[in-house]
C-alpha cells in the first residue's frame, strides 16, 4: 500500500494549579464542572479513552478507541493531574502507547512536548535546554521509552530550537505548511513554498549549522483547518471522505496527515472523537489508507527530500510570534474593540523578573552547586518523583559539598524559584484578549510564587522592580487597570498562602 493516514492531537490544557495550594480552584467559566480540566475531560480526554458506540445500518456498531490508532501528544503538567484526578484516563492514554507499537511496528503513538509549553524561540538559551530536557525526561518516566518526537508548543519554531531538539536525539516535530521556506529533492535546486505550498504528503529533513540534522512533517493546512473549524459535526462519513480526498494521483508512497487542537474530539465539538473513530474504521475497512504514526511512516520511507523553515513562526499567529510578544491582531475576537498592547509590556516585565531571578540563582546556587544550571536540569526528577531520596541523590551529585538542613531548604527553595520562573512563561498567558483573563492572571501567580522563593535579602528590589515594569501593561477593562494592578490582587495575602515562604 502507498497511502498512509495519520491524525495527529495536540493534548494540552495550562497548567491551572494554585501555586501555593497545588489544588486547581473553581473556575465559574467551566459551569457546570468546578474547572476546566474537569470539564475537558469528560467532554474529550475521557471519551477518546474508551470504545465508541456508532450507529452504522440502523444497529449501533462498537469502535476501538481513538488514542492507539492516532498520533498525539499530551502536555506534562497535563498529564500530571489525570494522573491525581482522572488515573483511568491517564493509565488508558500510557496503555494506548502500547498497543500503537503492536499496531505501528515498535513505534508508538505518543511524542513528547517541551514541559511547561513555554514558546520556545521567544526563550533564552537556558530555557529552550531544560524545556526540552523535561520534556523528553518526563515522556521517558512515564511511557517507558524515549520520545522519537517532539510536539513545539504552538508550532513555535526558529534553528536554534531544531538544533536542541537534534542534540537530545528527536528525530522529528511537526509543523504547519506556512512554516516551510524552500524545498528541494537531496542535493538539486531549491524550491520556493512560501505561503503554504509545500506538499505536505513526505516528510522533510532540515540540515542544521551544527552538522546534526531533524526530519519535519508539514501537516495538511485546509484539512486540518476544516476540521478543527467544524467539518466534524458532518460526522465520520465526511470526515473519511475529507481525509481520503488528501491523496494524489500520484506514484509512491504518500502520508495523508493533518494536525489539530486534541480537545478538538469532543470538546470543541460534541462527538468529535465519534466522528473520528468512525472516519478510522471506514478508512481502514475500505483498505484506501493504512492507518499509521510519523515515527512508522518516517522508519518505512526515510526523508528524501530537504527543507529550509521560515524562522520564528508558529501555527496560531500570520504574524510570526507576534501573539506572544505584540499587538499583531491575532486574539480571539470576543471583544473586537479590544487591543493587546499589553503583550510586548508584559514579556518585557517577565524577562527583567527572570533575568534578576537567574543572577540571584547563578550567586546563591553557585555557592551550593557545582553547576546550578546542571542541578536546575537534574531536578526534574525530584518532581518526577518527589521521594526525598530522590532529592537527595541530586544533592549528591550537583552539591559542592556535602550540605546541612539550612542549606538543603535553600537548594530546594531555589530550584523552585527556577521551576516557577518557567511556569510564568507558560504560552496562553499571552494568547487570549486581555491580562485579566484566567490565563495571564495564572502566569502572574507564578511569577509572584518565584518572587517569593528569592532569597529575602534580595526579594523586595525584585519585586519593585517588577511591579513597575508591569505597570505599563495596560488592561482593555479600566476596572482592571493594568497587570501590577491583576498580580497585586490576585496572588492572596499571605496568610491565604499555604505554601512556605520563609
């Protein structure tokens, strides 16, 4: 057979846990459910979990679920509270991992996602490492192998996250076709696709300045568009149709594939992961495609062609990356009269805040570590496994030297300072209207959290600092004001808090 189908689900929800509880609070918004990872996962993860029922000549008909026939990502702050608030979705999500190597040849379904879906070009160098370092040590911990790909939050690429990517061994990601620059068959003339045009039935490998090099898949751009946008409420009739219509009158092996919001099965539309699971079987009962995943397909008919990226763009923004650092027009359209002239602030005031948190942790680290940017890597697996031999054994390997109780808190106050600093950057703190919204309002408690976590000498010019920077982000709701005005009324008093401060 030369035609392969794969649908591809980006997972993923923000992180929504209060940072000093650790307990995701009532979000009115998600009524009738107490919040929104609650409510998206009874209307979505859960569904695609477990068999669906389809009415096929007038008797209903029992369907495989969706996870092991499909390619998907799940974000790991995601993953981690199915695993304390939904263990039966998340134990299904590993099992279906299992059963798509059975189906796909050794390689499963699941890939990996940078950890705290932070917009990886928009990071320092720093950033961008542990992102995708925790990305891959999480994927590693819970599925039980390593990661053949890796989901960028947003699409969001430029070359300097691909070489990261290829230094930890991914051998793929996947892009929007708008991402594409030139292509060529190996060694002939390039190709201008500017715009779209790249065909998106072969997968593409990109050569690198380091030498390495990392394989892309350019999904279908109107397919996936349609779908996400509501071709599936037609039902799995038509979505087979739409996807059988991806195919060429042409030789040789080609992958049909589109990419889209996972949520998009069942949340975003009621009997998504039906019309989705009735669309697999039809296909793969017609014998016109063979179901498969990147890793398979890219395994069974390696790139033959190369591409070159069109730097700094992601999937949700025409304007680059503008929807998380400008007032470039991309919003949701909720409020047309509003503006983000916020963003550009906003960013500018996290940077300054990291930046201050890293020469604090840069002295004060570098006094208990040998390498506090080695130990920041290595504690991902106190957070894996928050056994205190597990923080322990990292204290053995990156402490300069045997510490006691005091300095034992510190080093942990510290790497959470370093863990919440990421947390702030959290993509959808900039992807919706305004800065009152849940999602910023979210960010700003992590930033407030890390403020917190600082070494007392140094917090109060830290924060000073950063309460005047965020001053010139402006709300679009003048009871709002601006963001100093959301973080001061958001973070709680202290004695609101439950976690440590001192």
């Amino acid at each position: 057979m030369t035609r392969f189908l794969c649908v591809h689900g980006h997972f993923y929800q923000p992180p929504r846990e209060n940072p000093w509880t650790g307990e995701v609070g009532i979000e009115a918004s998600a009524a009738p459910y107490p919040n929104w990872n609650e409510r998206i996962t009874a209307e979505c993860y859960r569904p695609n979990a477990r068999p669906v029922t389809v009415e096929r000549d007038g008797a209903p008909r029992e369907l495989p679920p969706n996870y092991s026939r499909m390619s998907f990502n799940f974000g790991s702050t995601l993953l981690s509270w199915l695993d304390s608030h939904a263990p039966d979705v998340s134990a299904a999500i590993l099992r279906a991992d299992v059963e798509s190597r059975e189906r796909f040849s050794g390689h499963g379904s699941a890939i990996a996602q940078a950890y705290h879906h932070v917009i990886l070009p928009l990071a320092n160098a720093r950033d961008r490492r542990t992102q995708v370092w925790w990305g891959i040590r999480d994927f590693e911990h819970r599925f039980g192998r390593s990661p053949e790909g890796m989901w960028l939050p947003e699409t969001a690429v430029n070359l300097e996250t691909l070489e990261v990517l290829a230094a930890f061994g991914i051998r793929f990601t996947i892009l929007a076709p708008q991402q594409a620059a030139r292509v060529r068959p190996a060694g002939a003339e390039w190709r201008n696709v500017a715009g779209g045009g790249v065909d998106p039935r072969r997968p593409y490998r990109v050569r690198l300045l380091s030498g390495s090099a990392i394989d892309l898949f350019f999904y279908d751009g109107s397919a996936s568009h349609a779908i996400a946008f509501g071709a599936l409420s037609s039902g799995g009739e038509a979505l087979a149709h739409r996807l059988a219509g991806l195919a060429a009158d042409a030789p040789g092996p080609q992958l049909l594939h589109v990419a889209t919001d996972g949520e998009t099965y069942g949340h975003h539309h009621r009997g998504g992961e039906a019309a989705l699971a009735e669309a697999f079987s039809l296909l793969e009962a017609s014998g016109f495609a063979r179901l498969t995943n990147y890793g398979e397909f890219l395994a069974l008919h390696p790139s033959e062609w190369e591409a070159e990226i069109v730097e700094n763009t992601a999937w949700s923004c025409a304007h680059g990356l503008g929807r998380w650092r400008d007032d470039c027009t991309c919003r949701t359209g909720l409020k047309p009269d509003w503006v983000q002239v916020w963003r550009g602030p906003l960013r500018l005031a996290l940077d300054g805040l990291r930046d201050s948190l890293a020469d604090v942790f840069d002295r004060e680290g570098g006094a208990l570590f040998a390498d506090p940017w080695a130990a920041r890597d290595a504690y991902i697996e106190a957070i894996l496994d928050p056994a205190p031999e597990v923080f322990a054994d990292l204290l053995r390997r990156h402490a300069r030297a045997p510490l006691g109780p005091a300095e034992i808190d510190t080093a942990r106050r510290l790497l959470e300072m370093q863990r919440h600093a990421m947390l702030m950057y959290t993509s959808c703190g900039w992807f919706f209207d305004d800065p009152s919204g849940l999602e910023t309002t979210q960010i700003l408690r992590y930033a407030a959290r890390a403020v917190e976590l600082a070494p007392p000498a140094a917090r109060g010019s830290i924060e000073r600092e950063f309460l005047r920077s965020l001053e010139l982000a402006p709300s679009n709701d003048p009871a709002a004001g601006d963001a100093r005005r959301i973080y001061e009324g958001n973070i709680g008093a202290p004695a609101e808090r439950v976690a440590p401060v001192d």
